[in-house]
C-alpha cells in the first residue's frame, strides 16, 4: 500500500503554492485542515510541514500551530516529519523552521537529518547546489522539496540490540548541574547499552578556519583536519563509532560553549568523508536563569539540519538550575531524568517511538 504523505500547511506564500504540484507530482498526499485536528489525528502519519513567511515573519497561524504542539504533548506521537519554510524576504526562514521543530518535536515528531528545505526570497540560498546539479534556483528548490518528501515517506528509523551512545560536554566535572544529568541519565540506561563519555575541555579546541572545500577533503582523507588535536583524534572517531549523541549543553548567554559551537564547524572534516544521517541526537541543557529553549532550537539547528544527524522525539531535556548541585534539589527531577533515559533507551532499541 503506498503511503501517504499529509500536508500541514500555514500562512501565505504564492510562490509555493505553484511549485508544490511540481514537487509533490504522483505522490499520495493529505491536505488536513486545522479544523480536522484532535489529540491523537495526527498520530502515526508522515507529515510535510509547509510554511509560508512574509516579510515580517510567520503568520499568526504558525504561532497557533506551535503553541497547539505546546498545549497536545502526545498529539505527533509516532510521526515523522520534514519542512519547507518558504519566505518573501531573506530573513525568518530559519527562526520560523527552529520554533516549529521544536514544538512538533517535544509533541513526539522525529526527523530525519537534514529536514529542512528553505526557499529565501532571492532564493539565492539554492545557487551552490543549483551549480552542482546543473539546475536553476528555483528548479533546484523544486528538487529539493521533492526529495525531502520522498524521504519522509520513506524513512525508517534505524534500531540497535547494543546501542552506543556518545555523551559530550564541555563543562568542570564537579560542579556541573548538567554532567551530574547526563551521568544520571546514562547510569539508568539498561543493560546492552555501552556509553563514552568525552569532555572538550580536555586539550585546546580551536574553531574551524574556514578551509575550502578541497583543502577540507584534503585533510580528512587523511582522518584530521588543519588543526588537528584532539577534535580529530578523539572526539570525530567517537562520533563516526557511536550510533547516538548527548550533548550536554550549559546556558552561556543564550547559547552553546565556545568548545560546543567549535565542534559544531569542525565537524565539517568528518562530514566531507560521511554523513551522520545514522546517528541519533539527544541534549540536556540546563540554564541559570531561562532560556533553554533558545539553546535547544541552536542544538537542533546546527546537529539536525545541518549536520544531518536525527532528532528523535523529545530529543531534549530542559532544567532549569543555578547554583552548583542545584539540579539534584529540583522538584521532580528524578522523575524527569529517568522519563529521558526510558525515552533514549526506547528510540535507539526501537521499543517504540
């Protein structure tokens, strides 16, 4: 039986309107109107999330869509899903796509890696690929839409008897809230699961230089990089062995660790030689004061879309907590921390997802 892909699609664009008969030619497909919405209608269905984003941003019904996720945290149990944000200026497309991903996601959504398509208004953002496919930009946008559908429909969530997790952080191991975590959480793990735990304090981690492409490839054909270090002598062979990442992710200023983000580009060495759709992504951020979820929408935007790893459901737990030790004080948070690991241990042993 073929399957079915449904469409949830908000705000306005003419543009895409246009190209998504292109796109979307001879495949099955839904439209499902808000209105038809409940609690458990969108269970188990492969959905293609297209927004349209003006010149201001997302349309209201973007934001009632988010917060309806926000509101239904089991109504995309059992999903898969992937998104077109297209936008009629250049700014918005990314913000627009991070909100929407992580609503759906901690409402139960996986994606594969990479399930991003964005249609700036130049559509400038498609000319690299454009030139390698021998396509025009929008042509190229067209391909690429199709694609991330076909993908969608067909994606199976890989599964492991003897998962091996990877946990990375960059944080003073005897005074971290969030070490103390991911410990907790990798310590409720069952038995069959092997885990590596690597801090990126250990050595001098110097960001990506920016090589060309070629220079890049040159350098990771022989397993390092420009700099070298331990980026290339520990931490990339971790990460091509593992089968999922936790990264453990403090709250600096709204974002990731200088360590954190350096990993981020430098990973670019291993993906010239593979990529990481594989592999799944898991967090646990804990901020001082608020804004974990701005560090959780950075996490899933740099390891997922574009980094390709997966982002399983509820790929990330968020904490709140300030002073050293803090965390362990917090009400519920056993509770939490081992609804995560049942969750990790569930996705990567396919118990359920």
């Amino acid at each position: 039986m073929k399957e079915e892909l449904t469409l949830l699609q908000v705000g306005e664009s003419p543009r895409l309107d246009r190209l998504l008969d292109q796109a979307l030619d001879g495949l099955l497909i839904a439209r499902f109107p808000r209105e038809d919405w409940g609690e458990t209608a969108l269970q188990g269905r492969r959905i293609l999330f297209v927004v349209g984003v003006d010149d201001f941003g997302p349309t209201p019904d973007l934001f009632r869509m988010v917060r309806w996720f926000r509101q239904h945290t089991n109504s995309l149990h059992g999903t898969i899903a992937g998104v077109v944000i297209d936008g009629r200026g250049e700014l918005y497309t990314k913000e627009t796509a991070r909100n929407l991903v992580l609503a759906a996601n901690l409402a139960g959504c996986l994606f594969p890696g990479k399930p991003l398509v964005e249609g700036t208004g130049s559509l400038y953002n498609q000319h690299i690929l454009a030139k390698n496919l021998g396509l025009s930009w929008e042509e190229t946008y067209v391909h690429r839409i199709r694609e991330l559908a076909q993908r969608v429909l067909t994606f199976v969530p890989p599964t492991f008897a003897k998962p091996r997790l990877l946990m990375l952080h960059a944080s003073d191991n005897s005074r971290s809230n969030t070490v103390w975590m991911g410990r907790e959480v990798v310590r409720q793990l069952p038995d069959g699961f092997s885990s590596e735990e690597l801090c990126l304090q250990n050595g001098t981690i110097q960001d990506c230089r920016g090589c060309s492409y070629t220079a890049c490839l040159h350098f990771a054909k022989q397993n390092t990089c420009f700099y070298g270090g331990v980026i290339c002598e520990d931490v990339l062979p971790a990460i091509e062995a593992c089968d999922g990442m936790l990264f453990l992710c403090p709250n600096y200023n709204d974002a990731v660790s200088a360590n954190i983000m350096a990993l981020f580009n430098r990973l670019t060495s291993l993906l010239t030689q593979r990529d990481l759709f594989d592999k799944y992504l898991f967090g646990i951020v804990v901020s001082g004061y608020s804004g974990s979820d701005l560090v959780a929408q950075q996490l899933l935007g740099a390891m997922c879309f574009n980094k390709t790893a997966m982002l399983p459901p509820r790929f990330c737990l968020m904490q709140t907590a300030n002073d050293p030790g803090s965390a362990k004080t917090m009400p519920g948070i056993q509770g939490r921390l081992t609804q995560f690991a049942e969750n990790l241990a569930s996705v990567m042993q396919g118990k359920g997802i």
